[in-house]
C-alpha cells in the first residue's frame, strides 16, 4: 500500500472506475501486464486448480476434469490492510457453473461472496467491501473489521468439460473510509424533474388503482399492495394482517409499493397527509429493515424489489427537497439509495434469486440503477454505473426479446409479462434518452406494442391469458365493443417465437383464432404447448383459464399451469417438461384457408403432433391430433369461457352464450365426453380458471375419453341460432 501523506488521495487519483464508488484509503492493483501504480499478475505468485498462461492483455487458467470445484489464488509479497477484494474477469467455455466466487483466506476459511448467475464471454468488475449490502446479504449481515489479508481467490463451482478458461486482467485489493460516504457523494442537488417524471409516469402503469387504493389507507388504514390487494393493519399490529401469507404480499411490502401509491396520490392531488404516511412507512422501513437486520431476508432484499424500492427512495428524496425535510432524514435516505445502487450494479446480488441470469426481475435493477444515476448524476460512480446498467440491459434484451417481422416479442411464455415488460422496456427507453445514450432500446419499445397491439382480442380490451397472466372475464351480455369485422383476414405464424394467430371474420362477426407453440424459456411458461383459444363475436369461447397465484406447489395454481387446464391432449400421470426447444409451429395460408401445425415433445417419451385447418371465410375449424403411441387414460380437454354454456348432444356440443346469437358446434370423432364444473378431484379436476391474484371461479370443462387412439379428429363451427 502507498505509505504518503497524501496516500488517499493518491489511491483516488490513480484508482480504477470501478472503485469510484469508494472513499479510498489505499489500493494496491495486481494487472497482468506492466503499467503504472501496478503490481504484475505474476505466475509465481498464481497457483490453484489451472494451467496458467499468460496473453497480451491477461492471464488465463485453463481447467478441466470432474473435481466440481476449481480456484485461482494469488498470493500476495506480504499482507495488506484492506476491507475490499476484487478481479475483473471473464469465463469462458463452462459446461456448467453453480457459482463463482471471490474472497480471500482468514483463520483457514474462504471469506467470500459468490454470484450465482455470471455472465459468460463477457468482462466483468467482480467486487465486494466488507460493508457493501453485497456482502452482508451473502454473509448474514456480518461486516469484519479492516484486516491484513494475504492472499486473493477466485472460486468456480462447475463443471469445465473438456476445458474450460477463466481469464483474469486484474486483481484489487483496497482499503476505503465507510465514514465518509457524504464526502465522497458530495453537496446536495436537486433531482432531475424530467427523471421523476419518468419514473412518476411508470409507476402509473404499475399501480392503476392507486388513487382509490391510497384514499383507502388514509380512510381505513388498510395498506395498498400490488395488484390492489388492501390487508387490515389494525392500529395495534406492527405489520398489516396475513403480511406472512404470501410471497407476493412480503414482496409487494419491502419494494414500498404502498408508499409509491402514496407519494403518487400525493403528486396528482397535492394532498399532504399522503405525504406523511409515505414518509412514516419508508422511516419504520429503514428503520426495521436497513439500519439493522430484518430476519425475512428473503424478501426485505428480493432482487425486484429491492429495485422498486430504490425507485420509491429517490421519488420521497424529491418530495424532502421540496418540501425541506430534516437533514438527518434526507442524509439517511441519500445513504440508502446509494447503497442500494452499489447493490444493484453488483454482480453479486444481479438476478440473486432467479435460477438463471436472463430474466425480467434483472431488468427492473438496472433499471433502478439508471434511474439512480440520473436523478444523481454528479455522484462520481454514476458515469461508470451507467454504463453498466445500459450493458446489461442490451445483454438482456438480446437474450429475451426475438425481433422478427416488425415486431419485437418477450420470450417468458406470458402475454401479462409481455405487456409488463413493454412498460419496462419503454421506461427503458425514456431513461437512455435521457442519458443521450445511442441505443435501439426506444425501437425495441415500439416494437413490443406493436405485438401487444397486434395479440389483443377484437374488443382492445384483452389478449388470452397465456402463462403467468391474470384473465379479463366475459361479459354475461353482448360486447358490442368485439364484434365490429375485421374485413380483410390476417394469418400471421411466427415459428421462432411460436405463435401463430388467425384473424377473420363470420357473417360479418370477427373472430381470433391463436395457437401456441412457445418454446425459448421455462420462466412464466404453462403446460400449454399446441393448446389454442377461440374469440368470437365480442367473447371467449375457448380459452386459457389463466393462473392464480404464483404459489406454484398448490393445488388450485398446479392444476391451472398443467395441460389438465388446456385445449390439448393431456395424458394423466406422464411427467411433462416445459424445457426450451420441446415445440415447433409452422403455418401457411393458401386462398380462403390456412393450416397450423405442430409438434411437442413435452410428455416424456412420447411426441404428440397437431395439425388445424381453419377457413378464413367462415369459423370453421378442423383439427387433428395425433399421439406418436397410444396411451390409456389420454383425454382431449377443452375449456369454455364464462357464461359459455355446454350441451352435450350425442356425437357433438353445443356451446350458447347470453351475449351472443350464435351456437359453437364442436365434434370430436368417437369419443365419450364428460362435462366437468368446478370438480378438484385429480384425474377429473377441471372447470376452474383463474382471475385475479387469489381469485378463481367455475367454468364447463369438457373432458373427451381418448384413451389407446393414436389420433384424434375433432371440429369447431359456427351457426346462427
């Protein structure tokens, strides 16, 4: 370590970016080439599990074999006082990995964080200080004292195949003063207007019911939580009733959601004891949950929510300029935002709590990081956090949005998550331009609303509830709103993505007819490979009932997520698979008719082909599915929409609906049928959906017996009553 006077400073001035979030005491650098206030990543002082070889710009271990566990260490001349440890790094060619890790040897034990989610091929800063939430999370919030440290490790828990690389262009060892972070983030300014607004206006989409959700906490006390759920909070009770209830209630608590409705409400109306109430909740939260440990660390640090939150923070920060709260309060507040963006921009803590990297609960924190750097652009961090937030999110999006043919489509299996995430990309896109960043994020934007646009039912007002999406119910009357004609059809097949949707009409009656086929991601995704829905004059006849509850395990959510609760086969008691590349979709039009067909390789050891004709003139469609080996207990399900009424006639159904004139026919060639409303009895569970968070009601569900048949042909058609 430099031992001047002036040894501070000078660490400050010759430090890395990647420190500048740091009031440095000292820093000694380890790089794998010479240069200036730099020690050499020598290969005398590297040993660990590796063949060591040296490039032009870094060093390389190559490693290989089945031990499951590898390392790098580095060896220092003599132990140096410090508090943080760091590499810049990249990995290359894993078969698999758990998690890597980085640390160093105190009292014969590996003192570490591990990211569990590393980017691959990609350079990137691995860090961690003894007081960074990053590792207090990883090491249940205990922070050591500065000690000599002697060593730095890098820790891989994989499995390298044949071989694999993890290359290294620098090592960190650093010292910084956890004291004097109002120094290092400077004099108070005021935020950027155009920043709140921009995330003002996000959080408007977020929370549409947060006006009558915020008079109802003011009223009665009940606090507002995500998707306009209102708990009792008894005066006497120091959390709202049934908090422990459900993950997303923990969540929706820690992220402040009930404090973002206030500080909106506050906004749109000036109200002031809305003002108040916010400013009570986000103290007792730093309070319970920052400044000391809060035991429900699962969901106090949730990777999404704790973007949200750090998005609530900065909106109360603008309300204490504004309205001069006390100094200690603000300076709190300040802390805790950047904290939380050091938390945020870590790889540590980056999709934390997801089983893999690619995910829309990432986004929300480079998100919030953006945001952060925005609102405190003078912070000396927030040129280099920016560019990591950008990075990341065009990493992300390459991964999860497949642009094809003008529209750009999120790859998680849910039209809910889709439009969600349109919002979230969009909000993207107004940050980057307000960073004057050059990025295709605001077109990606443009393109994700054309498909929503483009997915949704006649009336606008709904899609199918495809995956993890809550359903929009029918009407028990006519929706005028869904039956103006279409005039031209549309057939539109997107194999890579695995749509396909049908647009035409019948005696001047629109109708959507959309199959599915999405195959690119687990996450969000249903047992609904080649399942379909069916509008028609202003309502669903056939649909997808939705799910309940992202409790997965439980009965009512498990059934909704199985083939069980699809327009498919479904085959009882044979394990299914929603991994990737187990469907394909194909289609093509040809004069006043088209044909969509698939295959799925879902159920294990069989595959199971369909195959629709669908006239573009009229609603007709014939269907054929075909099982690659006979199975006993194969049934054929379809499920009706509410207020959609099945009678079962010998040889066909008649489906009636109040709303409508017409008859649905549907006919399944030699196969006994059963109607099933509202049962919960496995292997005849069926006539339940989902509609809102924790809701469900009855449909009919129609159950046909296609047991030891190879192939099924069935066919739906329309007629006036």
């Amino acid at each position: 370590m430099p031992e001047t006077k002036n040894e501070a400073t000078v660490a400050r001035q010759n430090a890395p970016p990647c420190l500048a979030d740091r009031k440095l005491v000292s820093f000694s650098k380890f790089n794998a080439t010479e240069s200036d206030n730099a020690n050499m990543l020598s290969g005398e002082h590297l040993s660990g599990d590796g063949t060591h070889t040296a490039s032009e710009d870094h060093i390389t271990s190559a490693f290989s074999g089945k031990t499951g566990s590898y390392q790098l260490r580095l060896a220092l001349p003599e132990p140096e006082t410090a508090n943080g440890v760091g590499a810049h790094i990249r990995l290359r060619g894993w078969e698999s990995i758990e998690y890597v890790g980085i640390g160093y040897t105190w009292d014969n034990t590996f003192q570490h964080v591990k990211v569990v989610n590393p980017v691959w091929d990609h350079w990137f800063d691995f860090l961690v200080g003894h007081h960074d939430l990053a590792w207090g999370w990883r090491n249940n919030w205990e922070s050591p004292e500065d000690r000599p440290i002697k060593d730095i490790r890098l820790y891989i828990k994989g499995n390298p195949g044949t071989e694999a690389f993890l290359d290294v262009s620098e090592m960190l060892l650093w010292q910084e003063d956890v004291d004097g972070m109002e120094d290092l983030l400077g004099p108070d300014r005021r935020l950027s207007s155009r920043v709140l607004h921009a995330v003002r206006d996000y959080n408007k989409k977020c929370f549409l019911s947060y006006k009558e959700q915020a008079q109802g906490f003011l009223e009665t006390g009940r606090c507002p939580l995500i998707n306009g759920t209102m708990l009792d909070w008894p005066a006497s009770a120091p959390l709202p009733l049934d908090l422990e209830k459900t993950g997303t209630y923990q969540f929706s608590w820690h992220a402040q959601h009930a404090a973002t409705m206030l500080m909106l409400y506050a906004h749109e109306t000036g109200d002031i004891p809305s003002l108040f109430s916010a400013h009570s909740l986000i103290s007792h939260w730093l309070e319970q949950s920052f400044f000391k440990p809060d035991a429900n660390i699962k969901y106090a640090w949730y990777d999404h929510g704790t973007a949200e939150r750090c998005l609530a923070f900065v909106q109360m920060y603008d309300i204490g300029q504004q309205n001069g709260f006390d100094h200690r309060f603000m300076a709190q507040l300040r802390l805790a935002i950047f904290r939380h963006a050091q938390l945020l921009a870590s790889e540590v803590f980056y999709a934390g709590h997801q089983r893999i990297r690619y995910h829309n609960h990432a986004w929300f924190q480079d998100l919030a990081l953006l945001a952060v750097c925005l609102a405190f652009p003078s912070w000396p961090c927030a040129e280099t956090w920016v560019k990591t937030a950008l990075w990341r999110l065009e990493d992300q999006f390459a991964v999860l949005i497949r642009r094809d043919n003008g529209y750009s489509v999120f790859v998680e299996n849910s039209i809910g998550y889709h439009q969600g995430v349109q919002r979230i990309v969009e909000f993207a896109g107004v940050l980057t331009t307000l960073s004057d960043r050059e990025t295709e994020i605001p077109e990606i934007a443009q393109e994700l609303k054309a498909f929503s646009d483009f997915f949704r039912y006649p009336d606008a007002r709904r899609t199918l509830s495809q995956g993890d999406t809550f359903r929009l119910p029918n009407l028990d009357e006519p929706n005028p709103r869904g039956q103006m004609p279409y005039g031209t059809p549309e057939v539109t097949v997107l194999p890579e993505t695995g749509y396909a949707i049908v647009k035409s009409d019948h005696a001047e009656h629109p109708f959507m007819l959309t199959m599915l086929a999405t195959s690119l991601s687990r996450t969000h995704k249903h047992e609904d490979n080649l399942s379909f829905t069916l509008y028609f004059d202003g309502l669903e006849w056939l649909i997808d009932p939705s799910f309940h509850s992202h409790e997965y395990d439980a009965p009512i959510p498990a059934y909704l997520r199985s083939a069980a609760a699809h327009n498919c086969v479904f085959l009882p008691d044979t394990p299914y698979s929603i991994d990737p590349g187990l469907t394909r979709l194909e289609g093509r039009r040809d004069g006043n008719t088209c044909q969509l067909s698939g295959t799925h390789e879902g159920y294990e050891g069989m595959t199971l082909s369909r195959r629709l004709t669908c006239a573009l003139d009229r609603l007709e469609i014939s269907g054929s599915d075909i099982l690659s080996e006979p199975c006993e207990g194969a049934q054929l399900r379809f499920h009706c929409g509410e207020h959609v009424s099945a009678e079962i006639e010998e040889g066909r159904v008649l489906l009636t609906h109040p709303g409508s004139d017409f008859i649905l026919v549907l006919e399944v060639a030699d196969a006994s049928v059963e109607r099933v409303r509202g049962g919960d009895e496995p292997p005849r569970m069926g006539g339940l959906v989902g509609h809102g968070f924790m809701e469900h009601g009855a449909i009919d569900t129609l159950i046909f017996d296609v047991a030891g048949r190879s192939q099924v042909d069935w066919r739906v058609y329309a007629k006036e009553t």
